[in-house]
C-alpha cells in the first residue's frame, strides 16, 4: 500500500469527468487501498480518484466519527444517485484539494446510491447526516465539480485566489 499525493486546486483534472470503471482488477483493489490509507493519512472522512489524479469513477469514504465506534471503510466504484429526498440540508464542508477551507453548502438531505463493489457485487444504500454529505461531495468529484463551485462567485474567487498562493509557496520550498 502507499499515499498518493493529493491535487490541489486549481487543476484541471480536479474539473475533469471521470471514466467508468470496466472490471474490478487487482490494480482497482491496489488503487482503492492506497485512497483509503491516504484519505486516513490526510486525515479525511472521504476521497475521489480524481484528488489523487486518477480519472477513474471509484471514490472511498468513512465517515465514523464516534469514538468506540467500529471504522467503516468503503470502496464505491461506479457510484450513481439513484434517489434524493426533497428535504434539503446545510452543512459545512471542507476538502483535502482545497485545504483549510470551508463553507456551507446545501443539499439533498438524504440519498440513495447504487455502486459495484470490489466484491464485484451491486450494491445499493441509503445514506443520511454526514455520509449522505460526503458521498454527494465525493461524487460530485467524479463529475469534476467541487463544493466551492455551489458557493457565490466571490467567495469561490476568493479561496482559489488563496490555493493558488499557496500552491506558488509550496513550489518554492
Ligand atoms: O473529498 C474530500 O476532499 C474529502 C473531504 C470530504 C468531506 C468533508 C466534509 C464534508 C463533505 C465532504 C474531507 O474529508 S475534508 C476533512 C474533514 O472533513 C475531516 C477531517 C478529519 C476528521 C473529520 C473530518
Ligand atoms: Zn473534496
């Protein structure tokens, strides 16, 4: 296993769609291990391929906050939302290609998601609270859209003006 490093925006594969996967492989499985240890490692509640420059439609995520709660650690490839409720929520969010930022954003509050598993199974949940949050944010990345985009242009002019500072910074060393 191994950390991929994570893209920061702006990149233009952070606003590129992702392909469909065709076989789960052992690649995939390498693929999916390496995000969930550098989503861990971030640390993060979830991560898209795309983050790590990856144009593949698989995403990993858990979001157990709980201490003394058991992790749950998922794989979702192909990730489609089958099912939205009306009912609508705020919540904030944040991103690991967009560090130390964050803002409100509002969505469906519940969905139902149907995914190939990399037991090569369907599955199919319905995902609520900060789940049904991250899953919406981690699809939205296979679609090569980030919170920020949901945000008035101002603001989102603001925190990429931010990013590409700190981007020049790193770079400089
Ligand atoms: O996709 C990503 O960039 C990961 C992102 C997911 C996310 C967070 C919050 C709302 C929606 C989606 C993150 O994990 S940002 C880091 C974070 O929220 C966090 C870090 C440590 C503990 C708990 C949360
Ligand atoms: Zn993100």
């Amino acid at each position: 296993m191994s950390l991929r490093p994570i893209l920061i925006h702006p990149d233009p594969r952070l606003k590129t769609q992702a392909a469909p996967i065709e076989a789960v492989t052992d690649q995939i499985r390498t693929l999916a291990e390496d995000m969930l240890e550098t989503m861990y490692d971030a640390p993060g509640i979830g991560l898209a391929a795309p983050q790590i420059g990856v144009m593949s439609r698989i995403i990993v995520m858990d979001a157990v906050k709980d201490e003394g709660v058991a992790p749950r650690p998922m794989a979702l490839l192909n990730p489609e939302i089958i099912w939205s409720s009306e009912d609508r929520k705020i919540a904030e969010e944040g991103c690991l290609s967009i560090p130390e930022q964050y803002a409100e954003v509002e969505r469906p509050a519940e969905v139902e998601v149907r995914w190939l598993g990399l037991d090569g199974e369907m599955h199919q949940e319905r995902f609520d609270g900060l789940w049904a949050v991250c899953v919406q944010h981690e699809i939205d990345h296979l679609d090569g859209r980030l919170f920020i985009d949901y945000l008035k242009p101002l603001k989102r002019q603001m925190i990429t003006r931010k990013m590409q500072k700190l981007k020049r910074e790193k770079a400089r060393g």
